[in-house]
C-alpha cells in the first residue's frame, strides 16, 4: 500500500510518514492542477490530508486570519477531495473533535455545534469528503515531547485554566489507530482519541505547576482568549467495534516521562 501525506509543516503529517516510510509533500493543494499530475506521478493508493490551520499560539490566531483559516480548512478538502475522486483514491482527511463548546460522548452521529470560527471551518471541509473515504476527529494530541504543538506543553504554560474533562489522543496511537482504519478498508467519520477524559486540572498537577482555575467567559472578561474553548468528550464505541483497542490516556500520561516531556 502505497501512501502519500500532503501537508507542509504538518507536525502530525510528519508522524504518518514515519509510519510509513515516506515524506510529507510541499504541494501547493490548492493548485487543483498540480495536484492532480503530483499524484498522477505518484500514484499513491492513499492519501491522507494532514492540511489545516489550528492557529499558534491557538485558535484565536484562526478568527483573527479567517482568509487563511478557510483556505486551509474548506477549500483544501475541497480540491484534494475532487482531485482523488477523479483518480480513484482513497482520501483520509483529518478534522477536529472541538465541535461543541461542551459535551460528554459526542458520537460521529451528534451534529456538530461549532463554537469558534476555527470549528466552523472544520465542520464545513468535513461537508466535502465523500463519506466513502475516511474523516477521522482527533483532540488535544500529544507525543511526550517538548514541542509547541504538543498540547502538555501548551498547557504548561498557562497560568488560568478550565476544569473540564477533555478527550485527548496520544499521537503514536492516533497513527495506529488510523492505519488500521485504512487496512480494514472502513469508511465514514471516526472519534480516534485515547479511553477518558482529563481535564487541564489534572496536567497541571503532573507537573506540579502553579495554576488558577477559571471558566470560559472569565478567559473572556480578562481577554485572555477572543474565542469559547470547547471542553468535551468523544464516544470511540465506532472505533472500537472494529477491533481496535484504544488505550486509556490516564496510562499514557502517567507513563511518560517527565524529565523528557515538554521541557522548557
């Protein structure tokens, strides 16, 4: 099986070509007609779109760039969806959990609720993907590593906190879990984190970092964010029943190693 990663600078993307010994292409998706010859030179049997702006710091970077956001949230699905259909491709498309402001066991069948304009925007790409592929709803991904995409770290940093549980997915089993999807030749939209919930509270602690906890309007009031964070769970019954055993991300978090972990 042959598998093309499109998504430049994807930390996640780099993950996947590990995984399976490839590199993560710098084509410019957008450019339905270099798309297209790219993969008809490749010839991949799978791709997996690792395309998408998530923001840095955070999200707020989305609603402050919307241009850019929905370039790389709607439109990019878009093209590379049109693109593999017209050469027969299997498309694996990554979107979001962070579809409700909160909730607990939000299955693949809930309709989403988006809360922020970067939500909004990943609800409208998942529109695009022919359900025939696979759409794969992740949250809050980790590696264990110190870098500014790792949620850990991200979370270590911050003085104010929500006190919510929170689905979260260890990235090594985020790749497993996937491939087995893409093996098994499963189709539809997959909740693909790890058993349970944590809440900010909880990492904090971990580390033994000093922290406040807060709600979402007081981050508001104090403007230390501009948009609602979504605090939920996902329900992986679906993933689960095709014989995949997520583990439980209390043993993945209280695993790692700390000295390593997101150190400053």
């Amino acid at each position: 099986m042959k598998v093309t990663i499109l998504g430049r600078n994807s930390w996640v993307g780099g993950y996947f070509a590990k995984f399976y010994n490839t590199k993560v292409s710098d084509i410019d998706v957008l450019d339905e007609n270099k798309l297209l010859f790219y993969l008809m030179n490749e010839r991949p049997d799978v791709v997996i779109n690792c395309v998408g702006k998530t923001g840095r710091p955070n999200i707020d970077w989305c609603n402050n760039n919307k241009y850019e956001t929905y370039k790389s949230n709607v439109l990019a699905p878009l093209v590379i969806q049109e693109v593999c259909n017209l050469l027969n491709i299997k498309l694996v498309h990554l979107s979001t959990g962070c579809l409700w402001k909160t909730g607990e066991n939000k299955n693949e069948n809930d309709i989403p609720e988006p809360c922020s304009f970067y939500s909004g925007t990943k609800v409208e790409g998942e529109y695009f993907i022919n359900k025939d592929n696979l759409i794969i709803r992740l949250r809050m991904p980790f590696d264990g590593k110190s870098n500014d995409r790792c949620i850990i770290a991200k979370i270590k940093k911050y003085n104010y906190v929500l006190d919510g549980v929170n689905s979260m997915v260890y990235v090594p089993d985020l790749i497993r879990a996937v491939n087995h999807l893409i093996v098994n030749n499963h189709k539809g939209i997959f909740n693909v984190v790890n058993k349970g919930g944590v809440s900010p509270v909880f990492i904090k602690r971990l580390f033994n970092e000093p922290f406040e906890i807060v709600n979402n309007d007081e981050l508001l009031t104090l403007g230390i964010i501009k948009e609602n964070r979504s605090t939920c769970t996902l329900d992986i019954s679906r993933l689960e029943s095709t014989g995949f055993d997520m583990p439980d991300i209390f043993d993945r978090l209280n695993n790692m190693n700390k000295q390593e972990v997101c150190n400053e």
